[in-house]
C-alpha cells in the first residue's frame, strides 16, 4: 500500500491528538524508509537481488517482513517512551509501525520472517478496481477523520495541505500494480519519504487539533511537539 500507510497517521492523529502528524507519519512509513537504506548498504534490495519476485512476492524481510517489523514498532515505540513518558501515545506508535505489514500483505505478499520462505497476502493490487474502493476509501475516510479534528490557524494550513494531499494521491494512481522504483532509484524514495514526514511535522504545527477551552490546558503545546 501507500495512501493506506498515510491514512494511518491521519487517523492516528484523530485517535491520539498529542502525537504528532510527523511522528505518526514517520511510524507508518518507517519499513519503507529503512529498505532504501538497507539497499543502500547492499543487504536487501539490489540490482541482482529485486524486491519484487515470482508470483508478486515482495522479498524485502529485513524490513518488512511481520516479525522484524514487529522489532521495529516496538524499538520505535520503546524509543518514543523513553522520550516522552507517555505509555498511550507510545502504544498507538506501535500499532501504526505494525500496521504496515498488514496493510501490505493485504497489497501483495510479504514473508513471516528472515529466512521462513512463507509468504502471506491477498494481493489487492492484482485488482485496480479493487485496490481504488479499498486503499482508496481508506484514505477518504482518514482525511475526513482528520480534517474534522483539525483546524487551519493560517493559509499554510490550508494551501500546503490540500495540494500535496493530491500529490500523495496521484503518485498512488500512478503506481498502482508498478510495485517498488528501480534500484537506482532507492535513494530519491529515501529522500522523497523524508520531505512527507517534514511536511508532517510543519503540518502538525499549521493544523492544530480542535479542543474545546475546557481541553486545553491538558493538551497545551503537545499537539505540535509530541
């Protein structure tokens, strides 16, 4: 998936208001931010070893597969905690990190574990239809979700939301059934990820959550710093 793994973060954020828009982000996507750098280094996504194989299984286990991902979400989980000394938000981090095996293995197939050749998925990108009503209406709803608990307190909030909003969604058009980018192509999905989360961050700040006076003095400034 990819509008489905930043349809996480927005409705996290409805879910959990004092984490950041950029934190959730960063949770969500945090598998495809460390293949880029895992192929990189040249131990698991490279020109003679493709993440994309046979009968559309995406062999990328150091990143992706359900168990290391699980150690990922709860390094990040535990990382955020030590941080922040907030069991809640750390919980929902968890589940955000987690989400994107799940979320993926309904796309394609993705293994277990490192070196367990079973493969798990209904490969919901086999169907554009399919893949369009499903992903596609995920992300509609997690927008509604988030912008209904969100306010704009100036034209950034608004003007540098919507348009890269469309430009999330077309670049998810337009790579429907295209799988990963090549691998010369790993550093620009590195730097490409990175800018979204910044965007994230700097959103959080000009989109504030909506609180009620009587909420405030609990939320306070976490909404833009967690």
């Amino acid at each position: 998936m990819f509008v489905g793994h930043f349809a996480v973060a927005f409705a996290g954020k409805r879910i959990e208001p004092k984490l950041s828009l950029g934190t959730l982000v960063m949770a969500s996507m945090l598998p495809d931010l460390l293949w880029p750098i895992f192929s990189i280094a040249g131990i698991e996504y490279t020109a003679d070893k493709p993440a994309v194989t046979e009968n559309n299984l995406f062999d990328v286990p150091i990143s992706h597969s359900l168990l290391i991902v699980a150690v990922w979400a709860a390094l990040f989980a535990g990382g955020y905690l030590l941080l922040r000394h907030y069991p809640r938000g750390a919980l929902v981090l968890f589940a955000a990190v987690l989400s994107h095996w799940l979320l993926d293995s309904i796309s394609h197939k993705h293994a277990l574990a490192p070196g367990v050749h079973i493969y798990l998925g209904l490969e919901l990108w086999n169907s554009i239809p399919a893949t369009i009503i499903v992903e596609g209406g995920f992300w509609l709803l997690a927008l509604i979700l988030y912008v209904r608990a969100t306010q704009a307190k100036s034209r950034a909030g608004i003007y540098a939301f919507w348009p890269v909003v469309a430009f999330i969604t077309l670049a998810w058009i337009a790579n429907i059934r295209k799988g990963p980018p090549p691998p010369k192509a790993v550093i620009g999905s590195l730097i490409f990820f990175l800018l979204l989360i910044a965007w994230a961050y700097w959103m959080n700040r000009v989109r504030p959550v909506k609180i009620d006076s009587a909420d405030a003095k609990v939320l306070g400034s976490a909404t833009a710093g967690r």
